[in-house]
C-alpha cells in the first residue's frame, strides 16, 4: 500500500515539543536538550553546545506530563549537526541504534 504522505521515509516524522537529556555513551556527563521531531530511527533535537558527528549518546526523551507514556531511553549516534540560523544551539540529528531499559 503506498504511503499517503510526500516524505520518502520508511518511517514518519512525528513533531515533538518535549524535553530531554543526554550523554555521551562513554560519559556520565548529562546535558539538557529540546527534542523537535521523532521516528522509528531517529530523533531531532535542540542543544547548547555542537556535539561530534558519529559520537554514541544514549537519549532519554521526557513525554509532556499530560501523556501517561513512559520516557523513551535509546542508544542513538549522531549523523548530522547544524547551527541554528538563530543563535541558539544547535540542531542535532542522530539515528537511533537501539532502545534501552
């Protein structure tokens, strides 16, 4: 059955207004983000500071507290980073590898 959308994606990209933290998978170092858009394999997100492309992070997105859902925790890597035309961070996209606990 062909998708009804325009995007190519195998997955849809949902818009999310939510917060979340991170950390480098090897650190324990948590940071602060603003996640933007989600899907099956992979999450954009807001942050202050640029992160390395190719850099493991593990990703815990917080549902806004009105939407009985569990937090979603997964081991993600960046693929691709751009700074924001407003001066405000960084826009972070990053694959998702796998969910965790």
């Amino acid at each position: 059955m062909p998708l009804d959308y325009n995007e190519k994606r195998d997955f849809v990209r949902m818009r999310v207004d939510c917060p979340l933290t991170f950390k480098a998978s090897d650190s324990n170092q948590e940071e602060t983000g603003h996640a933007v858009n989600l899907s099956g394999r992979g999450v954009l997100f807001i942050a202050e500071r640029e992160i390395p492309i190719d850099t493991a992070l593990e990703i815990t997105i917080q549902p806004a507290p009105i939407i009985p859902t569990p937090p979603l925790h997964v081991k993600s890597r960046v693929i691709r980073v751009t700074h924001r035309t407003d001066d405000r961070g960084f826009e972070i996209a990053a694959t998702i590898e796998k969910m965790l606990g």
